[in-house]
C-alpha cells in the first residue's frame, strides 16, 4: 500500500485557492445585464397589509419591474413544508410575497429589480404599504395563552403541534424513586450569523436557468424550485459555489427570494442578483433556540437515574417549513450517554411573530443536552456526590451497544446508538484536564480569594443520517483524479477529507485528488451538507466509488502488464506487478488505455470511473466530553476561561485537523451561545439587536484555547466505520459552562437555569444569590448587551 | 406499445427554441470584464519573419496584451497531429504563433487583447513585422517540381506522404482487358463557410476554466487543451453551445486561436473573446477538396470492370493536423457500389503554401466518386453502352453482403460493406426520375434545338465510424427525460431524432425528452459530430440506455403495482399494468418513488437513470443514386436543372423529415462545388476569392426542387439498424452533374474533367469542343467568378 492518508492531519487541499482569493461566492458572479434586487420588507411583526402602492416605485429611474403577491399568480401559494410530520397537525408556511397578513418582523411584501442595488433600495422604500398593526405574539410562553393574539387566524390557537413520547414507565419510575428533583430551564433564541450571508443570482440561459445559491444544499433546492415552477429539472442548474459558512439556515428549501429571483429572471429574461444584506440577514434567515423546559428526575440514593420527566415549549416563529424536527432531536437527544429507561415527554410547539426557525448548528442538541446535564448536577448537588461520580454511575457501558433508546429519531429510524465507550470518554476528558491538578488549583485559589470552577458534561449526537449521497469518481489521463458529489461545502474540508478516502484507494497523492461539490451539473444527485453527515454519507460513497475505479485499474492494468489483476498495486501513481517494481504503469496511463480509440468496449465502460452511492439504514452516534476550568470576578461578574477541554469520539477520523477545526469552531459558536448571542425581541416582536453592535459574537479574543484528545468506536454501520463531527463542538458548551458558573460562585448559591447569560445577567444573579428564568417578557429589562460588556 | 416515432417525420423538438431567437452561440456570451482579442495575420503566403514590434501596438488605448510566439512559452510548440498514420512519413503542424516562418496566408503571428475588439483590431494594424516574403508554393502539382520552394524548410522536398495500396493484382487484370481506358481529373478547393465562423470565449473561474467554443467536438477539444495546458480535465469545462454550422473544419482540434484565447485568459485572469470574421475565415479555418487524379480502367467487352489504377496527389495545405484521413477516404471509397477486384492507388500528399486541409462535408468522398463515375461514363462512351447499363453490370449484388473491399478504411477497421441493395437503388431511382419519360423529353428537346442532358451517378458511403459515444437517460419526477450526450451538435437535429428513440422505449411523448448535446459537465465521455457518425453511435447508445431506464422502471413499478415486471407496459407517459389499465403509475412518479428518502437503494441506484455506451466495431455504409436533369444554354452556358432526384439508403430511418433536410443541405452544398465555390490563388499564393463578392455560394433561387425516395436495408451491425446519413446529400453530386452536362452538350464534344465549373469555364469548354485540366496555375487566368456570373 502506498501512504495511508486516513487519519492523516494533512492540509486542506481548498486553502491555497481560498487562501490567495480564488474562492468564488455568489457576490462574485457577474453578467452584462445584469439586475439587482432589493425586498421591501414588513417593519411591523404582526400586521394586516391594507394596501401596497407601487406606483411611484415602477417609476423611479432605473426601475425595471417591482413586484407584488398578486403578480405571482399561482407561485405565490404557501411554500412547500419540507419534512411533514404526523405530529405536525397545524402546518403553516408563508408565500415569497405576503399579501393579506404579515406574520413576523421583515417578512417580504415587495420585490423590487433595478439596474443597480441603489435604485432597488430607493425604489424599495418608495413602496407605500398600509399596514394595520396587530398586536404580537412575542414570547413562547405567551403564545400558550388563551387571550394570545393569534399567528394565524385559521387556527383555534398557536400550537402547531404537540409531541408526546412515552419510553418506559415514567410514573412507576419516579412511585420507586428516593429522590424527585424538578427544574425549569430556558435556552433563548439566536442567529447563525454566517459570515456571507444569503445571495442569489438567476440566469436565464437558452430554454434554461442556471442559479448561484449560497445553499447547503444545491441538489435539493434544484429539484424543489424545478417542481414549484414546472421546470425540468434539466433546465434549472443550482450551483453552491463557495459557501462562507451554513451551520443550517442554508439548509432551508426554499426561502421567498429564490422564488422571486427566479422568478424576475424568467420574467425579465435577464439575469437578476439578490445579496442579503446583515440587516436582512437577523430578520430574513431562519433563527434557533428559543425552547423552555420544566423537567423533573426520578433518582435512587446511589444516583441511579430512574426516570425523566419533561414538559417543554418550542417556538417555532411564525412558519414551520422544516416541521418539528428541532424539537424532535432535543427530545431524542436528551437522553444522551445514560442509561434512560422511563423517559415521559410532552412537548408543545407553539407560532409566534417572530422569525422563522428551523435547525441551526446542534438543531435542538444543546436543549437536550443542557437539560440533562443540569439534571445530572443537581442530582450531584442533591445526594452531595461528585458530578463526575453521578455520570458513571449512569453511563452505558460499552457492551451494552448498540443501546436502542426507545424513541425513532428525526430520519424516522431507531434512535439506536451504533457503538461508544462513555467511561473511557470520562476517563481520557479528566487525564487530558488533569482533574486532580485542577481541584487542587481551584482549592487554592479558593483560598486567595478567587472563584474558580469546573464543569464537564457529556453528549451523545445523532449525525450522518440518509437518505443517501452520490460520488463519481474518475480518474483522468493526466492522473488527476476527479470526485464529484451533490453535497454543497460551506467550509468543512470536503475537499482534503473526501480526497484522503479516495486517493487511498487509488494509490495517488491526496493533492491530486480533486474534489468538485455542489453543482447539479457535475452530480445531480443526492441530499446537502447538514446534520453532520457529509463525511459519512458522503465519504463512504466515495470510498465505494474509488474501490470501484481502483479494481478497474488493477484489471486494465493486468490485461496491459499481463498478470493477474491480484498481482498489481496501486501506490505513488502506479499501477505495478507485485514484486516486479520495473513492469508498472502510472496511473494516468492506466486510465488513458482504459479508453482506447479501438476496442473501446474491451474494459467495459470506457475510462476509469464510477459513481456509487451510500445510504446509511440509521444515523451513527459520536460522542464527547468537554470541560471547562473558569474563573469569575464576582464583583463585575467577568469571566476567564482558564481551560477548555474536549475528548471527541466520532469513529475513525479521516483528518484529525479539519475534525479539530470543527471542534474548535463549535466551541467558539457555543460560547457565543452561552455568553454574547442573543437575539431581543420587545413586546411587539421587534427586534432591538439587529446589528453586529447590539447581536454580539465572539472574537478571538473570548474563544480560549481549545485542547483536544480522540477516541475511536467505529462505527459497525459504514465501511469507513467513520461518525459525523460537524456540530459536535457546540452541543455540550451551555451545559458546561452551567455547571462551570455555578462551581465558581457556589458560595453566591447561583443556579444557571437559562442560557445565554450576558454578564450583566450574571452580575444580577450575584447579587441575587440564585437565578430562575425570568417570565415571559421580564428579561427584556434586565437585558443589556452593549460592546463594553464583552466577557474578556 | 404507444405510439412509435422512430421512423416518423416529426417536427423538431429544437425548432420553437431556435426560430424564436433563444438560441445560443459563442457570440451570445457576454461577461463582466470581458477583454476582446484579435489576431495580427500574415499578408504573405510564404514569408521568413525578421522582427516583431510590437511596443507601438502595446502602447495604445485600451490595449491589455500582445502576445508574440516567445510569450507562450513551450506552449508554443507545434500543436498536436490529431490523427498520426504509418503512411505520413513527414507529419507537420503549426504553432500557436508563428516565430519564424509563415507558410500560409492568415497564419497567426501575434495576438493583441484589448477592452473591445474595436482597439483590438487598431492596435494589430499597429504590430509592426519585418517579413522576408519567399517564393510560394501555390499549387499541388508544382509542389512536386524538384525546383519548387519547400514548405517546411526540414523536408528534402514537399511530400508528406505517399499512400500505396494494392487489392487484388492490376497488372494481371489490366493484360486480360479488352480495353484500357484512362482519364485525368480534378478538384479544386473550396471552403466550407458554415453560417457561423468560428467563436471561442474563454472564462476564469475559481481555479478552472470555462470555454464556450464552436466546435464539433467538445470533450475532445477539453481533453486535448487540458492535455496541452497541463490542466486536469475537471477544470476545463468546454461548451459547445448551438452551432451554425460545422460541415468538418469545426472538428478540427485545436486552433491556434483555442490555445490563444485560453492562455489570454489564464495570464489575464478575465474572459476573453474571440470571433473570427468572415475574411479570417477564408484562411484561418480548414479548408478542402483539391485533388488531381490519373486515372486508368481495364474493362472487358462487356463493360465489366476488371480493374482500376489511380496516382493522385492530394494538397493538403501547409500543415498535416488531421493526418491524411481525406486521401485515405477517397480511395477508399472510389470502389462504390462496383465489384472492384483490382485496383491500385498510388496517392502523393503534398505540402503547399495554403492553408490546411482538413476534412469537409464528404471528405474526400466526392473525389473518390467523381474518379469511378466519370470512369464509368468513359465505359459506357467507349462500348457505346448506356451509362445505367455499365453501372448495372457492375454492381455488387444483394447477396453478396458482407462484401469486403479488401482497403482499410480511415478507422483502422475493414471497408466491408454490411449491407445494401444497389439494382434497387438504381431501379428506384429509375422510377423516381421516370427515366424513359426524362428520355423521350430529352430528345423533343434536341429536336427542338434545346440542350437537354441526364446524369446519375452511385456511391457507397463510410460512415458512423467509432470509437464510441456514451449517452446518459433519465427519466424526472416531472416525467420529462433528460437524454445527454458529449457529442455536440451543429444543426443535425439531434434533439429531435435521439429523443425519438428514446420516447419509444419509455412510451413517452417526444416532446418531452429533452437532449442536452455539447457540455462536457453534461457527458463528458465522447468523440464529436462528424463522418456521419451521430445517429448511428449516439443514436444507439441512446437506445440502449433508453432500454435500461425503460427495464429498471418496469421493475420499480412492478415493485409498487405489485406484479411481475413482464407485465408492465410504458405508454401514454404511463407504467400500466397489461390489462387492468386502472393499476398505474404516471413515469414520473415512478421516478420520484425509485427515489424514495426511506430505503434509498433497494432500486439499486436513486431514480431512474441509466448510461450506456455504443462502440461500433467497423464503421457502417450506406449508399445513394442521385439524377440530374439539365439543360444549358451553349450560348451563354447558362444552366437550369430542371430535375433533381435523390434515392438514399441509410438503413433504418429515424426521421425522413431530418434525413431529408440533410441530403437538401448536402446537395446544396454539392452544387456549390459544382458551380460556384472556388478559393482562387495567385502564383503568390494569395486569395483572390476572399469575400463573399468573389466566392460564390448558393442561394435558394440556384438549388432546385429536390425529389426525394428511400430504400432501407437494415445495418446489421448495430441494434437500430441505422446507417449515417450527415454527408451523403454532397457525395455524388459532382459526378451527377459532370455525366449531365456532358450528355447535354455530346454536340459540342465537350468532355468534364475538373470541378468545380464556373460558366465562364464552360462557355470556354463549349468553344474548344473539350475539356482537359489546365496545368498548375493556368486556371488563373481564365477564372472569373463575378457575381454576375452565377447560374439560375
């Protein structure tokens, strides 16, 4: 065999071109003719539009056409719900243009195309909407109540949906129990704030259209706008060219303005570019987060989980194109690495007039995991035990996989945990933390008047789910080696991790592998980058389609050399004769004979390629543990984070780096999460942190050093016994960093029950000496998040 | 089974798209930034260059680049010899730019990008060249004089190949023949001035290339650049969008205006264009046809044809790019339809100061055809037979199928005819001309002082040569397929006739398949658009693809109707269960549910889609029998034709409407080199004929009315039982017109030697009471070609 580069932390193939500006993102394509857009957008959360005047718009110069509902016709209908679900009884999705009622801040009312982004602006506030404000539904807890304002007036309420899961016997658990501990605790909402936000560009093209889509994924908004417009498929190419980042609302299919993009396109005949603009982008793209949960834990006096009982709230804003499926992971994920025999839940999704949610980064994983891992302390707390110690005892242990949790997961499949080592997890997190330095640090700290805690919690994260992904594999006469997959990438690496599979199998230098992604032209088929699941879906495709090119190679090679096809090698671009290093072909040559102008047919098909695909019967669950070492000042509650530790379990690795890279980026969106990102809405669902000044996110400066160790449990359900890795890092960092606080400043008596904690909220918690979550709408007062409020 | 289409003169699937303006060409394509280029020509046929300035011409307005022959570096080598041969002992190409000597008019000395092609034309007037003209070599046979000039300075003189072949033994034939005819002919030059000149753009992107090029063989010209350029495949997509026309010199790989562009482009880091001009045209694109033949036939009493010697020298231009392949075709294809035991052929191909010679519609199939015909009517004058008659005794019989011809043909495979008929060719063409009718009016008309005159000649034409071609079917959720293919297509009606043969395999409606041709991201397996070849490879690749799409659907649909396979039909747009109509599935539906989210690939693969490659093993030969009747004035020797009879035999038909509007083109064509189109040199070997002014061709008002009739002898070599069909229309019809005129005007003893034959010409012949070919360079003289001059 030639270098092995799985496992390898080898550089990433993409960075040279990324590196020396040759990416190329949606706001770089250009065309003659080209038309901007601009959407003018509701300022009310919750209105009845009365009447839009766009006549003084269409006449501003430079004004090609402004749209309005009506001008749709029927492509104004509501717009697919993506993932029906049975227990979505009340599904609701908006139109690209609304026409009677307006459901949430932003929504769009007009479309307007212009020779240039400045005349659509101006035309765009030319618009003249009269708009009857209504009141809004501006918190979850709110949208319960009976006197609410309803999001949508052919509903008898605001639920859409009511989730109950019953694994067990929750009642008979909690009857037997020594302890009964309850909590209420609250994530609140954020924005994935990538840093290119959304952008579209439409292109009409002979009989077709080819569209630029900063998408995760390409394949699937192709196939759902051909259907929405009665196009061919054919007709309509989706290209995802560079993605500067995803984390989820790219997933979604389809927003308003890639219908209205394409639309104007067809109409126009010309091509026609939407950028998303920041202020857009905290009201337009989809949002995450907000969920409340009431729990309650059955526990025995040695710690043993018993049972767990939740009733929680999701807001789900005013739409639900993507179903219930945040929820529906929180739910399933919570259980997490423990031993969870009688598990009750009652969940209700509610509509509020505010953004639209579907899954950000983690998609309901932290919710879950933050439950369980404050259940976990408190327990600790209650039966005074280590918190650690409370983990073991409940931890499953590594012969009881796989470990069926009793529920169907968001593929529908069994959540049924593949493989795993918890204890060995918790083992490697405290030797890499060095947990006994660190106490005694923290005790003597303690001592110098410094308050200094730790915190650790554990996950496990269901990722890699199917349907199925596609990989084309060829390899070219120049002994370049192509790999073509529907996946859009938003900077995950695919370009080195799919690279390293392949060129092990060939034989060739991973540099040599080139890896072309997200274009419906070079792979029309397959799903997206989401859910953490392109390295095992998609890697193992591509480790099938290579092992299919690479057992072409060794027979063409054997009809050329004359041996048998056993006795040929594939390493350092060659095909050789085992053990007769002089009679070898390099590959490219291989590849060239293997289409021959005579006897083309010979080798089969003509060339070295193949597609093969991979469709994974459940999803495969990694795991982890991180920790945390900080250090609060409690009279201006600023924090330091001393430490920040992560032990990763995702199977095999193919590149430790770009997995770290992924940890280390996960970790930074959840400490953003935990301390800086939260989005404010006031009574009328307004949104009062609509800029980078107000929405704060970390920098370098408050993302630690991360330090990090792997295990592997492959996973027995791929050939690459490989697990996803992509959210990993955010899902445990609330729980953490809860537990991290409270181990801080245990003698202020502060309980961490709500997530993100801006330091002016735990300045107040100080004082306080404990911290429930506010009611609806009190936060909004305590809430500050000006700049000089930055944790340092 | 639905409707079937294959052999039904449907409309054109591409029509609608084409005649209302949303075509797209080379010219079409427009980017931001785009730089324009134009190319600085030698004036000079012949001409060593002492200096190149360009510093004027660099320092103009808007000028981005002037390139000279150093600038490309190694890229500046000699490009490719497409098709290398044994017989081709001194094979030449060109570079890119010439650096020291130009060989032919037009050739590229420098290449200037500028912001529009306005400055770009100013500045390469002022690139500045010190030439050193030299003596030309202006005509083929001069070319052999030991005095003349050599083309490439390396060469002991200017032959490039001699091509010796031998079936059976002539000499032996020739001592036993009652009579020994001989006979010298000649073709002359002529271009093949397709609508649209050439057009090439070039397009940065990311770190890959995007070009948009008129050509005929999209994946080769990719495979050849990136070859050339170092570039992996993958990033360099080449497009061959609609295309006005091909005829042969657009499957030429590559230019060196493909090599500039591209190279412009990577230096520049922008798209640059270039479109050739019609002047450009008349040099810089490939041209073909002139051949001078001895000629010498052994014949028996009874016009039995015992054998046939020919020396021939064939110009091939300055340059060998495409190897000898239009010699090689002429005296392969000279047997016909005729039983030719002996035969000898002794070919000179020569380099002249010219430009090249590549093959164009027919390829030196006319010149072939002219020899035996013209011989044939020498037979028939000499025993006093009729022309029909002598050709009657020759032909080779219906069972005499598979009939060897003993000649290798220009794929490396046998010219063995599989089948035909060619007594009913002749007798079909004999009741479609109602010949005893066209006789008895004939003879009114001499009676009346009227020169009437009838022609018919045969041929067997090669065509559908391999190597291969892949098609890629498949059937949408929308039910509308998709069928692409990587061969190009220039106005063939290849969206029309593959997606017959697709429809009848999936009992769709044609309209609804879709082809997309020409996109090497689309297919990028494939040889190209030329000898004829589409239909015959495409085609059945197409059909068999079509098969296995129209099998995996009749096995998914059995899957969810629940019954055998066997016992679904596809028709109407429908998989039906036979005989309980009510149990159905639309195919699209059938498409969406071989999709299925949930157990992906219990079909196998997603969808329905299927790719197949066809690889002939031979090529396969159609035939044809064409009548003219004329009639000239031997006053002004103005002609009319007043009949024009077209039998054709290309197996099975897919479409007699498409198969018809080829052989309409190719007549048209022929008539043009009948008539019309000759590139005319001077001693200097400049062009005298350069405009459209000067280089007549044929409008509507000189092609006649033109009857059509098909016999169909079934190919056996492959599935559909097609034969091509691209050039047959231009094959016979010098030779038909040659027969005609000299049996109008036997009064005058006129005897037609030479093609083509200007009016002025023919008034001469009639004068002289003769026709032999002017030697080299006499022509000259008595050329005129004034627009006045042309025939109605």
């Amino acid at each position: 065999m030639s270098t092995r580069y799985f496992g390898q932390p080898i550089r990433r193939n993409e960075d040279l071109r990324l590196l020396t500006g040759r990416g190329v993102y949606v706001d770089d394509i250009s065309r003659p003719d080209m038309l901007h857009a601009a959407v003018v957008r509701s300022p009310y959360a919750h209105a009845r539009i009365r009447r839009i005047d766009v006549a003084r718009a269409r006449q501003m110069p430079g004004v090609v056409a402004v749209y309005m509902a009506d001008d749709l016709g029927p492509l104004n209908g509501p717009l697919p719900l993506l993932i029906p679900h049975d227990d979505l009884v009340h599904g609701r999705t908006q139109s690209a243009l609304v026409k009677d009622k307006v459901r949430h801040l932003g929504e769009a009312v007009a479309f307007v195309v212009a020779q240039d982004r400045y005349l659509a602006e101006d035309a765009a506030e030319a618009v003249e909407v009269d708009y009857e404000p209504l009141p809004a539904v501006h918190d979850l807890l709110q949208a319960l109540d009976p006197a609410a304002p309803r999001v949508h007036d052919d509903m008898p309420d605001n639920v859409a949906a009511r989730i109950v899961r019953n694994v067990g016997d929750y009642d008979a658990a909690r009857a037997r129990a020594d302890l009964v501990l309850t909590e209420r605790l609250r994530i609140d909402r954020g924005t994935a704030a990538s840093m290119e936000t959304r952008g579209i560009v439409a292109i009409p093209e002979g009989d077709g259209y080819t569209m630029y889509v900063s998408t995760q994924a390409p394949v699937a908004l192709r196939n759902g706008l051909a259907g929405w417009f009665g196009l061919p498929q054919m007709k309509l190419r989706v290209i995802a060219p560079d993605v500067g980042g995803g984390f989820g609302p790219k997933v979604m299919m389809f927003y308003p303005e890639e219908v209205l993009v394409l639309f104007a396109a067809m109409k126009l005949r010309r091509p026609v570019k939407w950028i998303e603009d920041r202020r857009e982008n905290f009201v337009a793209t989809t949002q995450e987060r907000e969920q409340v949960h009431e729990v309650e834990v059955a526990v025995s006096r040695d710690g043993t989980l018993l049972g767990l009982y939740t009733r929680f709230v999701h807001d789900s804003g005013a739409y639900t194109p993507y179903g219930i499926q945040v929820p529906i992971i929180t739910l399933t994920t919570l259980p997490g690495p423990y031993r969870l025999r009688n598990y009750r839940v009652e969940g209700t999704v509610v509509y509020t007039n505010k953004p639209t949610v579907t899954p950000y980064r983690g998609a309901g994983r932290p919710h879950g995991v933050f439950v369980m891992e404050r259940m976990m302390d408190r327990i600790a707390e209650a039966l005074g035990m280590d918190p650690l110690a409370v983990r073991r005892k409940n931890f499953i242990q590594p012969d009881e996989f796989p470990w069926d949790t009793g529920l169907i997961y968001q593929d529908w499949a069994p959540t049924r945990y593949d493989s795993g080592n918890y204890p060995l997890l918790a083992d490697t997190l405290v030797r890499l933390l060095d947990l006994d330095r660190v106490r005694r640090e923290q005790e003597e700290a303690r001592r110098q008047g410094r308050y200094v805690g730790v915190g650790m919690a554990f996950y496990v994260e269901g990722s890699g789910p199917g349907p199925y992904e596609g990989v084309r594999v060829q390899v070219e006469p120049s002994g370049k080696v192509l790999v073509a997959t529907g996946v859009g990438t938003q900077g995950q690496g695919h370009f080195t991790s799919f690279a390293q599979v392949v060129a092990d199998q060939l034989g060739v230098r991973v540099e040599d592998v080139h890896v072309v992604t997200g274009d419906t032209a070079a792979m029309g088929w397959g799903i997206g980058t989401f859910a953490s699941r392109a390295a095992v879906v998609v890697g193992n495709a591509a480790h099938l389609a290579a092992q299919a090119v690479a057992d072409k190679a060794r027979q063409v090679a054997a009809r050329l050399l004359e041996c048998s096809p056993d006795d040929i090698e594939l390493a350092d671009g060659r095909a050789r004769v085992k053990g007769a290093p002089a009679r070898s072909l390099s590959l490219g040559e291989v590849a060239f004979r293997a289409n021959p102008l005579r006897g083309t047919l010979q080798f089969g098909e003509p060339g070295l390629e193949a597609t093969r695909y991979f469709s994974p019967q459940q999803s495969t669950f990694p795991s982890g543990g991180h920790a945390a070492v900080v250090e609060v000042d409690p009279e201006t509650a600023q924090i330091r984070v001393l430490r920040y530790c992560v032990v990763h379990d995702c199977g095999t690795v193919i590149n430790p780096m770009i997995v770290e890279g992924q940890i280390h980026g996960g970790v930074a969106q959840g400490i953003g999460g935990v301390f800086y990102e939260k989005l404010v809405f006031d009574e009328n669902a307004q949104l009062l942190t609509s800029t980078f000044m107000d929405y704060l996110l970390p920098t370098a400066s408050e993302v630690p050093h991360i330090e990090t160790d792997h295990i592997e449990t492959p996973s027995p359900l791929n050939p690459l016994g490989i697990k996803g890795a992509g959210e990993a890092g955010v899902i445990p960092v609330a729980a953490v960093f809860a537990q991290a606080l409270e181990d801080a400043l245990r003698p202020f008596g502060v309980r961490v029950t709500e997530m993100p904690l801006s330091p002016a909220r735990l300045w107040d918690m100080i004082r306080k000496g404990g911290g429930t979550p506010p009611a609806a709408g009190e936060e909004v007062g305590n809430e500050t998040s000006p700049r000089e409020g930055r944790q340092t």
